[in-house]
C-alpha cells in the first residue's frame, strides 16, 4: 500500500510526474505545474514526526520490523515495532488506551528537544533516520536509542512530563576530541616531568 508508506514515513506531500498517482484514489491533487507534468498531493493523515507510542513490539530484524509496520492491521500510530525490548519496560505497563502526546519540538541539525507528556511510561518516537552517533538524554539522563519501526529512532520516556533532547555528535570528532585530550595530557605530563628534573639540579 503506497500509501501506508508514505504515512508511516512522515510524508505529507508527494510530487508524481506519471500517471501511477491516479491509481492511489487516497492521495488528493492539491496543486499542478501548468507546463509540466508535474503533480503535487497530500498524503492523508501522515504519522507526526515525533510521537508517543503506548505499546510496542520486538522483530527479528530492521527489515521485518518495517514489513510489520506496513500491513494494513498494524495500529501505526499506538505501536512501534523495536530491534530489542527496552532496558525497564515491560509490555503489560504500556495500556493501549494510554496516549501521550508531545507539546513541543525544536529541530535542528544536530540537536534536537522535544517535550513530551504520557500518563504511563511510554516510547517516544522520532520518525528521523537511526544512524550511529546519535545520543540521547531524557530529563538530563543519558538514554539507549533504540532502532524502531526498522529505520526511525525511539526512547523510553517515564510517567509525567519529560524533556528528550537528541544530539549528533560524528565519529571523527568524537576520536579527535580523544586525540586532543591524549596529547594535552602527555604534553602535561612532560612538563611536569621537566619542572622535576629542574628543582632537583
């Protein structure tokens, strides 16, 4: 279903120069080109970017989760389909009729806060791409981000209001930094050495 894709994608808007969006009866033309063939549509009722899932599942692999989220009966905006099961939820504590919400989100490009509220504990959901040098802190405490729905991002959330802030930092930098810190504590190291050797003449 094309459009189950998009939906679970977070896509509102989808461009189609062909004529295979005629056959997708669920996409509505909102805008022409007047000389192209280009054709531009909303996607109803697309998953928000970032959201709380009251319940969630665990699959075999990235590829089996993301076919379970696009069968028709997958609940895609009350279940989230995980790699592996969270560090201290357990299943029976997330109610299906529990929903949580998220009140505010700032986006950039390598930070991201969001605030979200749930009356139990929950996951919060980033429907951006899972990708290594992401981390997390919830409330300030650092947090494991677990790969959902196949390709997106989620994290445990508590009971209440909660601040989720996701930073990017590279591998690079983060081996520099590493590198940095060495040689700042060797060069120390010499000095000190040095200033000994000196006192003791």
């Amino acid at each position: 279903d094309p459009v189950r894709y998009l939906q679970a994608m977070n896509v509102r808007y989808y461009a189609d120069a062909t004529a295979h969006a005629d056959s997708i009866p669920e996409l509505i033309e909102i805008a022409r080109h007047p000389e192209l063939p280009i054709r531009l549509f909303e996607v109803p009722e697309p998953l928000p970017r970032a959201f709380v899932s009251p319940g969630w599942e665990v699959a075999e692999s990235p590829g089996s989760a993301l076919l379970e989220v696009l069968a028709a009966e997958w609940p895609l905006r009350s279940r989230v389909v995980l790699e592996e099961p969270p560090a201290t939820l357990q299943a029976g504590e997330l109610g299906e009729g529990s929903r949580g919400r998220v009140r505010a989100a700032t986006f950039g490009a390598e930070r991201i806060r969001l605030f979200a509220e749930s009356p139990d504990p929950a996951l919060l959901v980033l429907l951006d791409r899972w990708y290594p040098g992401w981390s997390a802190t919830v409330n300030g405490v650092e947090t494991p981000i677990l790969r959902a729905n196949g390709v997106f991002r989620a994290v445990e959330i508590p009971a209440g209001e909660s601040e989720v802030v996701f930073r990017f930092v590279p591998r690079t930098l983060r081996s520099g930094g590493f590198l940095s810190i060495l040689g700042i504590t060797g060069l120390a190291v010499l000095l000190m050495a040095s200033g000994r050797r000196s006192r003791i003449r």
